[in-house]
C-alpha cells in the first residue's frame, strides 16, 4: 500500500545526489588570486594565455595552486589561486611587468581578487559556488541618469542630415530645413516640390507624421517623430549604454558585475569587490569611438613601413594579429554615422559577416569613397584611452551605396558576434551622470553574511526541534526532508550562477517556513484519518492523497505572487523572487516525495502495523 517503484526511489536519489555535488562547493571558501582580463576592446584572454603566465611565474620562481579559464562574451578571464597573499602580489608584479609594462596602454589588465577553492573536476562539470552580492562582499554601486534627450536630439539630428541629402539626391528643391524639439519643418516655394518631399517621406522616413501648411510662396511641411519611434530611440539609447558598461567593468577585474536597467533611464553598476571609487568612474566613463581610414598600400608606404619610418601624412597602427598598417590622417566616416551593426552571413559565400546601416550622411561619404578606391583597403580603427587600434581592414571590392555595408573575410561566427558588438557599442549612446554612488566595505559584507548564515541556521534549528517533539518520528521525516529542500535549493542557485544578496538569504529563512507548512499539513491530515478509525497504513495514504490538493492549490498561488515580482520588480525584488520561486518548487519535491519515501522505507513493508510515531493523535470521547 506504501510502496514506492524502484524507479522513484533511483529518481530522488539522483535528485539529492545532484544537490549534493551542486550545493558542496559553497563551502570549499577562497583563496588569494590573481586576474588577468582584456584590457582593450580588440584584444582578448584565449587559453593559450594560461601556458604564458604559468611560464612567466616559472621564471619568476612562482607557482600557482590552480589556473582556470573562464569563457565571457568578449574574449575570456584567467584566474589563477595560490595558498597566501604575499604570493599572489609577487605573481600580479611578475605578470604586470610581462603582460602590461605600460599603465597607459596595457592590453591586460592584472588584478586582485578571490578565486574558488572548488576542485577543479567540480568546475569542469559547472559546480561552482554562487556569487556574492554587493551587500554580501562589499563594493561599489552607481546609480547612473542616462541623458535620452540628448540621445535623441541626436537621432534626430541624423534624420535632419539624411533628409537633405535624401532630398538633394531626388532633386526636390527646398527653402531650408530646421528643427524645433521633435519636429523637422521644410520650407518650399512651390507645392509640387512640396508634394514630391511629402511622397520621399511617405516612403523612406515612416518614423515621422507629416503635415503640411502655408500659401503661396510660403509652404512648410513639417514631420513629427511618432511616440513608438520617441521611446524606442530612447530605449535603444538606454541599451547601448549598459551594453558599453557591460564593456568597460571587465577592465575593472570584477567577477560578477551588475548592469541593469532601472526604471526608463537608469543604470544601476554594481561592481563587488572594488574600493577605488575614482577608478572605477574612470572606467566607466571613459569615452571610445570608431572612425573609418584608407590603407596605404602603395610600395613607397610599404618600404617606409619595412625601415620603421612613417611618411608624411600617414599615421602608423596595429591590426587585430599584431600586424602594422599605415593609415592616411583624413578619417572618412566617425562612429557617429552608424546607425546599426549586426552579425550575420555573406549572402553568396555563405561565411560570417558584419552587416552594417549607415545614416544618410554615412552613406553618401561611403558611396563615393567606395567608387573611387576600388581594390584599396579600408580600417574601421577603434579609438581608445587616446590611442587606436584596426578592428579589420577589408579590401573594397565594388561600389557600396544605400547605406548598407557588409564586413566579411577570415572570422568565425564568434568574431563576427564580437565585432557587431564593439562597432555598435564603441561609444556612450547617449551622456550619463552618476545621481548616487554608495562604497560598502568588506567587513560590513562579512558581517552581514554572519548575520544571515545565523538567521538561518537558528531558524531551522527552530523548525527541526518543534516538529521533532510534535510528531515525533513523522517530525523527524519532515526534518530530513527540509534539509534536502535546502540542499536542492542551493543547488540550483549555484547552477544557475546567481547572485546571492540579502533578499536571497531571506528568500531562503522563508522557503524553510513554507516548506515545512506543507509536512505539517500532511501530518495533521494522518492524524485526522487516525482519528476517524483508518488503520495505520491506509491513514497515512489518505493522509498523503487528501493533502495534496491544499498544498498544490497554496503553492500555486504563492509561486504567482513570485512570478509577479519577477515579471515587474526590479533589483533586490527580483533577487528574491528568484530564490523564493524555486524554492517553491523544492519544497515540493522534498515535502511529498522525499518525506514519503522516508515512510515508506520506515513503515512501508510492515503489513500488520499497529500505530506510528506521529505523536499524540487526540480522539474525542476518549476521557469518557
């Protein structure tokens, strides 16, 4: 009757042995390390890197404990871990005079920080401990205004620039345009040229509403930036700007960096354990931009070039590789002429490319300069800290015009990501201000991981001696089972990676509440069929059966409220609306089917069971 398939019990074996492996490295601590992370846009941390520092600390007469590579978006990070801190500042000397002699100018940046003492085969399989919060470690946090009018005056300058090369290239003849906040008004002489332009921004400009006034010699057409196209310019300015930060915080050397919108306008910048405030708004407001140059490839460049000597006229740069370019002084297009770049694929060769939309102006400068240098390289240079690197340099094989520009040749998808990427995130969309900074020291962390370890541990304590006196051996199963609800939870807090902050520790002393809510319905159920005169083995399956509807329809609508926080909240809200959702449904895992498998295996294959250990069943009548 209270029997359990073999198949259920491998199943919650194989659940707990997860959490087990998932949830352990939590406790293995940290160690001193040492962080190597791309200090420049163009450059980034491969593998190959890990075999050059483990060479240059060799020589050093340095040895590190662990080195591990760990794969981001824009390249990579190496940690490498050794047993004190007096090793890990002559390693971050050793490698700083290596890798980045020059402050200034350093294509890495070396830092301090923690690394796991996780071993490694827990890492190659992804059990790695979760992070910790700003409130938890210590840090900094910015709270940056992004400046969307700005941003869109700027859009809307673009337009106004595209608009009158657009109506130079149709021949429309017109008395000037200007613009008033979002409006762009033109002037003409004669209503048929008026018509023409009203038809030009029917077709090419569908963001704008036309209207039209005046008499006689006096006409005007002006066209107003729609609502949709107002809040997606801002949004798109809001996004590439935390893309850019996104960026520019891996500079810092911080592992797990916070960059997330608040509110329309807002960034919020945590960045955990860093103390140099002054360097950190240095970084983070640093400008960057793209310009566009001719190569010059001619065999008097290339000689100068060879004898280390630069002509007149010319300026000397490096390439992605290592390889020196001579590039001409005049610049043909800034990254304020890019309006878009997203990877994708060349259409005939079917190999990864970058595909490029330029505004009206952009496109205009690029149409000539691309018939006129058939055959002849192009570099699109990333301008950084004052200095500047090519990103590629491709050769210009046919006149481009319509503002559509494709960068292809030897690059993976992943490179073609990266350089979509750094082409539309070079430079701050839009001027932000930082509104408030906060500087939380490490000791105030420890503190208040203490503090919420403590919270925990007594309020299970709490928990586990009640239901142990309460309900005896059936107190002791819903005791084992929450633990086991825990172990899950941490394990897939970890899995995920997340952030754990304070709202995450109360998310958890709730879980704990919560879930053994429904063990005490369940046991308050068996009670009530032992009452009712049901034997023991058919209480506790009705008591099981009966409960589950109270505890799924409960469950239910808490895990709305948590998806609700989710969906709407933002920062701390959503940190614990995370933990607090999954440990809904941990809870319910443990609660109905660990704690039923513990009285199965207890209680389960006695056939004549006379009564079980759910302390005192109360029965009316019995005094009399």
């Amino acid at each position: 009757m209270n029997r359990y398939p073999l198949w259920k019990y491998l199943l919650i074996a194989f659940a707990l042995l997860f959490g087990l492996l998932y949830s352990v490295p939590n406790f293995f601590g940290q160690s001193p390390a040492v962080q190597v992370s791309s200090g420049k846009a163009t450059v980034k941390v491969e593998p190959a890197l890990l075999d050059r520092t483990t060479q240059l600390l060799g020589d050093a007469g340095l040895k590190a404990d662990a080195a591990v590579f760990e794969a981001t978006q824009t390249g990579g990070t190496l940690r490498l871990r050794f047993h004190d801190t007096d090793t890990q500042l002559k390693a971050k000397d050793a490698l700083q005079k290596a890798l980045a002699p020059d402050v200034d100018n350093a294509d890495y940046v070396i830092a301090l920080n923690l690394a796991t003492d996780t071993p490694l085969w827990m890492q190659s399989i992804r059990a790695m401990p979760m992070y910790l919060g700003l409130d938890l470690r210590g840090g900094v946090h910015f709270l940056m205004q992004v400046d969307t009018a700005a941003a869109l005056g700027k859009k809307l300058d673009a337009l106004q620039s595209d608009l009158r090369l657009q109506l130079r290239d149709k021949n429309i003849r017109h008395a000037g345009i200007s613009r008033a906040g979002n409006v762009v008004s033109i002037a003409f002489n004669a209503d048929d040229q008026r018509q023409r332009a009203r038809d030009l921004l029917a077709d090419n400009f569908r963001d704008f509403t036309v209207t039209q006034s005046g008499e006689g010699s006096d006409l005007k057409l002006s066209a107003t930036l729609g609502d949709k196209a107002l809040i997606a310019a801002k949004d798109a300015a809001v996004k590439q700007n935390m893309t850019t930060l996104h960026n520019r915080v891996n500079e810092l050397g911080v592992s797990e960096p916070v960059v997330q919108q608040q509110g329309a306008d807002r960034i919020v910048v945590e960045l955990p354990g860093v103390q140099d405030v002054a360097q950190a708004k240095k970084i983070l407001g640093r400008t960057a931009t793209l310009e566009v140059r001719m190569v010059d490839d001619s065999p008097e460049a290339t000689q100068a070039l060879a004898a280390g000597s630069v002509p007149f006229g010319l300026e000397r740069y490096v390439e992605r590789g290592g390889r020196a370019l001579l590039l001409r002084k005049d610049v043909v297009l800034t990254g304020d002429n890019l309006q878009d770049a997203q990877a994708g694929f060349d259409s005939q060769k079917q190999v990864p490319a970058v595909h490029l939309a330029l505004d009206g102006k952009g496109s205009a400068i690029f149409r000539t300069v691309t018939r006129d240098s058939i055959g002849k390289r192009m570099a699109i240079v990333l301008i950084e800290k004052g200095r500047g690197e090519v990103i590629t340099a491709p050769v210009i094989q046919s006149e481009i015009s319509g503002g559509r520009v494709q960068i292809s040749g030897s690059m993976t998808t992943q490179e073609s990501a990266e350089l979509a990427l750094l082409l539309r995130s070079g430079s701050l969309a839009a001027p932000m201000e930082i509104v408030e900074e906060r500087t939380i020291g490490p000791s105030l962390g420890a503190d208040n991981i203490a503090k919420g370890f403590h919270s925990v541990l007594w309020g299970f304590v709490a928990i586990a001696v009640f239901m142990a006196i309460y309900y005896a051996a059936f107190g002791v199963f819903s005791v084992v089972a929450l633990v086991c609800n825990l172990m899950l939870l941490v394990a897939l807090l970890s899995l995920m990676q997340a952030t754990l902050t304070l709202p995450g520790i109360a998310a958890i002393a709730l879980t704990l509440g919560m879930a053994i809510d429904a063990n005490v319905l369940i046991n308050e159920r068996i009670r009530e069929e032992l009452r009712a005169g049901l034997a023991p083995q058919q209480a506790i399956k009705a008591g099981y059966e009966h409960a589950w509807a109270t505890i799924l329809d409960s469950n239910v609508t808490t895990l709305i409220a948590g998806v609700a926080l989710l969906v709407f909240g933002s920062g701390p809200i959503r940190g614990f609306a995370v933990v607090h959702c999954l440990g809904i449904l941990t809870s319910m895992f443990s609660a109905i089917l660990v704690s039923r498998a513990l009285v199965n295996l207890v209680y389960g294959r006695q056939r004549k069971l006379q009564k079980v250990a759910i302390g005192t069943v109360w029965k009316s009548g019995a005094s009399a």
